[in-house]
C-alpha cells in the first residue's frame, strides 16, 4: 500500500514507470541472505527477472551469483558486480560466441541442456586451449502444476537432458579432457504455489538421479535445484516477501546431502516481483455497449503477462484513494492502448469510480515486466522510478499530469 505523499509526488512524474520500493527489496534481499547462510544454501539469482543495474549492484554484494541465459545476461551480471566464478549460465541454444565469451570470463558453470553442447563446448575449450566447467541440466520429468508455459521439468518440455542419454552422457564426461563436471542442475518451473509438495518430490527425484551418476564414478559435487518459488499475486499486502522459509526447510529435509556436497537455488520472481509496480493513468472512461472500459496509458508492450499468460496483477486506483474514504465501485474492463484484443489488464474489475487522470497501480510486476517489455506500436519503454530517488524521476509532461 502506498502512502499519500508518494502517490501525490506520482501526479508530477510521466507514466507509465515502473516504482520500485527499495524497502521492501533490501528486506527481501536481506531475508533471503540470512535463510541461505542458515541453511547452508547457495543462492543465485535468476537475473532473466529483472536486470536493473540498482537491484543487481545489491544482490551482487550480498554475496549471491548469478544465473543466466544469454551471453548479455553473463556480461550484464559480471558488469554488476558478481564474479565470474558466481556466475552459471543455463539455455538450451547458446551461440559459439556466447560459449565462447563466457568460457574466456571463467564462469563458474555452463548448465549444459544437450549432449551436442556439450561436445562442442568441449570441442572450443580444446582449441583455445582452455577447460571449461560444466553441470549438467536433467529433465526428471516432475510436474510443477503452474501454468504450462513456465512448466519446463516435464519431458515434452525442450529443457535438460533425460535418462534415456544418461549412460551416453557419463561415458562422455569420463574420457572429455576439457570439461570439468561440476555437477546437476534442474529447474522444473516457475510460479510453483504448492512449495512444500512439489520441491519435495523435486529433491527425492534428484536424490535418485545424483546417486545414479555417482554410482557410475562421477562425483556431483553441485546440486542446483533452480528456481520457482511463487509469489501471491492476489494479495501481495498479505504477503510482500515469498515463502522462503518453507522452500529452504522443504529443500534441506528432502535433499541428500553427502559432506562436501554443495546445494545451489535460483531464485528470480520472488526475489524482485513484489517490489515494483506498474504506475499508470486512465487516459479514458469509454461506456462500451455491455461494459465499461477503462483505456490506461501502459499496455502489453510495459508487460506483456496478462496477455500472454493470462495472469493475473492486483489493480488499484490511487487517486480515487486520495478522493474518496469510501468509494463507489463499478466493474470496469481495464484495457491498454495497443492494437490487440488481447490487450486487457483486467476484465470486470471492481474498482472506485475511476475518472480520466486517475493514477493506478498493478501490482507486483517487479519479475518478467519490464525486462519482457517491447517497443510494439513504438511504444516508448517504460523508465524505473526509485522510492528513495522520486525527485529524480521524469517529469510529466501531459496535459493532465500537469492539472
Ligand atoms: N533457473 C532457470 C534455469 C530458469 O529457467 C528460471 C526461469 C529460473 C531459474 C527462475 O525461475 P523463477 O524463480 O523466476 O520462477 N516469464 C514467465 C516466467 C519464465 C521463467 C523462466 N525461467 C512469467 O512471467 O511468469
């Protein structure tokens, strides 16, 4: 909830932003470091969430690695302040000059989600003379119950490698000279509510595969169990900081861990996705002919959730906060302004009586937001605004930002 003095420091700022309570993200942060040192857990965040140079100077010097999926990702993170030996980088296509720039940086491991990868990172490290450290991705075909699209440990997903290549793959690493197997690493998908159920089938099923690949003489030296964690979209007042505790108790009653054995988590949405949210103006009220609309200034090209995944983001009218103690509602379909049907924050919302200008607020849109946003109908992007920077923040220059 958003105090009053922000909300009237907004009516000066140009929407759409993205307003990040740097509060709530140093708590969390904080909170996750403090978990990770009491249950022994290394942490790397998944910075696909959000590459904010701000959120990622702090993680970074918390002591956390990183986890990326692209070649930028790998620079943007070293240029943030982790290490290269903190640095894991997974995604089933990497191109040779991504392989190749993360293998000159000396990153701590390629999650390798092929065995053909594997031959030709084993094949670059020859010819440049160089040994490259890689964890293998396994697909335990374990299902997440999330949404299909961030469902990836299933076997018709494209992620990992599957028992039917698991001979063929540690025949491979033994006789390889120029990788150096440092582990697992799974991640059977996002969003993931039901933590205790499905991270502890997650670990008894890496119980099984790590004690196959040790049975056979490969040390696994590094369990990463990915990320997932889900975040409680519907009331994020109740609940600003994810379930951390129960993931990591789950993690370390569940997991087998030999002395020596390293366990690794990458968590990106509950990390950041509370702490920002997507402020925006009502440009029209339009009385459609069964509904009314409520046309915004952000659309799917600000965050494009809603209409990919058809998720769900709290919406509140601030303005009519400030107006009205006890206000009355109407059911509005909350649309943007881009050429899409599919362009709906919200259909049949119940909301204050809402007026051109209003402020509003979705919530909880700091993961897969504004690193998903697009330029779409020339859109501009988006800009960050910080809770302890607003006087930085770009000023409005709209007519009715300037009442
Ligand atoms: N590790 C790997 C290998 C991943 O692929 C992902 C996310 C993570 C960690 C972090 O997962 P998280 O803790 O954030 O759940 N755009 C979608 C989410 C896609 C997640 C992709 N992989 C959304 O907006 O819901």
């Amino acid at each position: 909830m958003l105090d009053f003095n922000t909300i009237e420091k907004f009516d000066k700022i140009a929407t759409p932003f993205y307003f990040y309570n740097m509060d709530l993200f140093y708590k969390t942060v904080d909170h996750v470091a403090e978990l990770a040192e009491r249950y022994d857990i290394n942490v790397h965040y998944a910075i696909k969430a959000n590459v904010e140079r701000r959120l990622l100077e702090y993680i970074s010097s918390k002591g956390f690695g990183a986890d990326c999926v692209s070649g930028n990702e790998v620079l943007h993170a070293h240029s943030c302040g982790f290490p290269a030996e903190k640095i894991v980088y997974a995604g089933v296509g990497k191109s040779d000059r991504e392989i190749y720039d993360a293998m000159k940086l000396g990153i701590e491991a390629f999650n390798c989600e092929s065995l053909q990868e594997i031959y030709v990172i084993n094949e670059m490290a020859h010819i440049n003379g160089m040994k490259a450290n890689i964890s293998v991705r396994i697909n335990p075909d374990i299902d997440a119950h999330t949404h299909k699209y961030v469902t990836t440990g299933l076997y018709e997903n494209k992620f990992g490698i599957s028992n039917h290549e698991f001979d063929k793959l540690i025949e491979f690493i033994q006789k390889s000279e120029h990788i150096n197997f440092i582990g697992l690493h799974f991640h059977i998908g996002s969003q993931i509510t039901r933590v205790g159920e499905v991270f502890a089938l997650e670990c008894l099923r890496v119980n099984e595969i790590v004690r196959y690949f040790e049975n056979q003489g490969l040390l696994v030296n590094n369990i990463n169990l990915g990320g997932g964690l889900g975040v409680d979209y519907e009331d994020p007042d109740e609940n600003p900081i994810a379930d951390f505790t129960t993931w990591f108790k789950t993690i370390s009653e569940n997991i087998t861990r030999r002395p020596g054995q390293k366990i690794h988590v990458e968590p990106g949405r509950s990390i950041v996705a509370q702490c920002a949210s997507l402020i925006s103006r009502v440009l029209f009220v339009k009385s459609g002919e069964t509904k009314n609309f409520l046309i915004m200034d952000a659309g799917m090209n600000d965050l494009i959730r809603p209409a990919l995944y058809g998720a769900y983001h709290k919406i509140e009218n601030l303005s009519a906060s400030m107006r009205q103690f006890f206000p009355t509602f109407q059911a509005y379909d909350i649309v943007g302004p881009v050429c899409e049907s599919s362009d709906v924050w919200g259909a049949g919302r119940l909301l204050p009586l809402s007026v051109r200008g209003d402020l509003m607020e979705i919530r909880s849109t700091g993961a897969y937001g504004q690193v998903m946003a697009s330029r779409y109908n020339m859109k501009d992007l988006a800009p960050s605004v910080f809770s302890d920077r607003l006087d930085e923040a770009p000023v409005a220059k709209d007519y009715f930002e300037n009442r």
